[in-house]
C-alpha cells in the first residue's frame, strides 16, 4: 500500500510516498480502517522539520494523525464498528495514518454520522479534541458562565474550533490572528478580533487564555487574567513554564495548564454529533490529493492557512 514517509528531516522535499507492506488482519480489539483522508496538524510539521530522531521515526511508522475512511475488518473483541462503518480517529503517537489502511483500537475511533462529509471528518480529531479537551476539560468552561476568553492563534486548526466551541458554551470570545484572517476568525463566532501582539497588553482581564501555538510565556501572561483565571498551552517549550505549571498546584491566582490531548473516543462522538447538528463547522481550507503531500505541508506552514488542510488518500 502507499504510505508517507520521511527520508529526512527538513523541508517538504523530504517527505517520500513509499510502497509498504499492508497492515496485518486486526486482532483483539483492533479495527482495519481504509483510509479516506487525514488533515495535517502541526505535529506532523514538527516531525519533519526535525524533532530529535524523527527521520528515524517517520520511516518506521508515518505520518498523519487524523484518519477518517471505512472499517474494512474487525479484530474479535471489536463491540462498537463492523466492517462498512465510516469512522474518524485520532492515532497513537507513532501516526501513520498518510497511508491507504491503518489498524487502530476502537476506543480511538467514532462513527462518523449519516451526513457528515468523509474529508471534514478527517479535519476534526487532534484539532477539535485538543480545543475540546483545553477548554471544558483543563480550563473548566463549562463551569464558567459568561468567561471572558481568549484564543490565542484563533485562525489555526486548534483555534478555529475552540473558537466556535467557546462560543456555543455561551462564552465572550476574542481571537487572536494575523491582520488577513480576521473575518474569518470573526465568521466563526469570534465577538473580537484583535492582533496577536494587542491581546494581552493588560487592558482586560481573561478568564481563559487558550495559547494554541504555545508560544506564550505564564509569567508575561498571569498580569492579563481574572483572579481564577487560567491560561491553558499546547506546549511546555521553556523552562520557565515548567516552573510555572508545578507552581500552580501550590499558589493562589490565575493558574498555567498543559492539554495533552487524549483520543477519547465520546469527545469524538460530541464533536462529530456537533457537526452534524450544524452547530460546528470543520473550516476545510484547502484539499489536496496524496501525491502532492508536499504541496501540502508547504501550503499548510505557509501562514496562509485558515482552518485545516486534509489530504484525500483512498476514494
Ligand atoms: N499538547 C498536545 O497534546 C497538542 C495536541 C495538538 C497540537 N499540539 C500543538 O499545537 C500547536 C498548534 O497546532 P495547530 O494544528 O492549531 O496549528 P496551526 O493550524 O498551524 O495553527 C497555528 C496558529 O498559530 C498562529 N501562529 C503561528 N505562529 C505564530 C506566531 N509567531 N505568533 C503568533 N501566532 C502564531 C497562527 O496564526 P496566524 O497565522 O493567524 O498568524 C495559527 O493560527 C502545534 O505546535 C502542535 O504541535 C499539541
């Protein structure tokens, strides 16, 4: 079967379309998923620009992390999909789903609903989940009436949907992003739209930061939050946040959390159930065949990006 893999770390021209062996008949609670199309995220992006030993990586397993296609074989504990089922999952850490079948367990996975396209599925998992997981999960929305919150990078996949999610719960939003994308963040649900540089300059006060790209740093932000206040990161890139997150469990005042995102297969449910309601969109900004995956990753760190890029795979 064709699969993505990395010859390299580095620029796009690194990623290969190799011929590999196909996966073995699922076993235990495992399904066989023909893959339809998976988006981009940029874990996939840092994994070929050259996370330690990812070359290495890349070639033993792939990338792509968000799947959506049709169950094609069951393993004999599988209770929940039989073959012919559509379904959406976020993969384990070693990826591969930029492949024609991948195998996975079925607590990853989650039917995808009668009317909901295949391709917008495949741009919901890791994105969707993490915005799901950050806000009502580590920031405590769903607790929180009328929360002031900001979402830091509010036009990237992560952000387009903690936008619209932040939004349905009731909360006051404001997005950050770049000057081009702001009626796109606005068109979302965004009540505000400011730059990245104007949102925390001390003038309000958020009861939510969610920093998606993970570029803030606690100390700068802790002025810019309510008393309870929180700022949730997608990153503990720095020492000083380190610091800051093994502090919080003992300080009074605003608190600094991590998402790391789980493949809860009922958030799924929830967020393809939204979608199919109507009630969240999945902002497919670009589509692009397996062939071109280079293409891909060039157009999706290009900045340009509103919301995902999904890769067909199998039609
Ligand atoms: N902890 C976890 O479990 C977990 C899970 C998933 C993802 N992640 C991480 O989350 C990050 C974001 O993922 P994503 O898929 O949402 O990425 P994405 O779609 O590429 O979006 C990135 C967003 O960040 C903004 N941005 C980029 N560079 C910026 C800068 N220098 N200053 C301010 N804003 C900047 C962009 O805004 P503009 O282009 O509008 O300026 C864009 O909206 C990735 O690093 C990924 O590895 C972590």
């Amino acid at each position: 079967m064709r699969a993505v893999r990395l010859s390299g770390t580095g620029d796009p021209s690194v990623l290969r379309i190799d011929d590999v062996a196909a996966p073995r008949p699922p076993t235990g609670d495992r399904i066989l998923v023909r893959v339809a199309a998976s988006s981009i995220n940029g874990t996939d992006l840092g994994l070929r620009r050259g996370v330690p030993g990812a070359a290495v990586f890349g070639r033993l397993v792939g990338l792509g992390f968000d799947i959506a296609g049709e169950v094609a074989a069951v393993g004999p504990a599988v209770t929940a999909f039989a073959p012919g089922d559509r379904v959406a999952a976020l993969l384990p850490h070693n990826g591969g789903g930029q492949a024609e079948e991948v195998v996975l367990r079925q607590g990853r996975a989650a039917l995808v609903p009668a009317g909901v396209d295949i391709v917008e599925a495949a741009g919901l998992p890791l994105a969707g989940l993490t915005a799901l997981q950050a806000l009502f999960g580590r920031a405590g929305l769903g607790t929180r009436p009328s929360a002031r919150v900001l979402v830091y990078g509010a036009a990237g996949g992560i952000g387009s949907f903690a936008v619209q999610l932040a939004a349905l719960a009731g909360a006051h939003v404001t997005g950050t992003a770049s000057a081009a994308k702001r009626d796109f963040v606005r068109g979302l649900g965004a009540d505000d739209v400011v730059d990245h540089e104007g949102a925390l300059d001390g003038r309000e006060r958020w009861d939510v930061v969610l920093d998606t790209p993970g570029l803030l740093d606690p100390v700068q932000v802790r002025p810019a939050l309510a008393p309870d206040g929180v700022l949730v990161t997608t990153r503990v890139a720095a020492v000083g946040t380190a610091r800051e997150l093994a502090l919080g469990a003992v300080r009074r005042g605003p608190r600094f959390a991590f998402v790391a995102t789980s493949a809860r297969s009922q958030d799924l449910t929830r967020l393809l159930d939204l979608v199919r309601r109507g009630l969240l969109r999945v902002p497919v900004d670009r589509v692009v065949p397996l062939d071109q995956i280079a293409e891909a990753h060039r157009y999706a760190e290009s900045r340009e990006v509103r919301g995902k890029v999904v890769v067909t795979i199998s039609p």
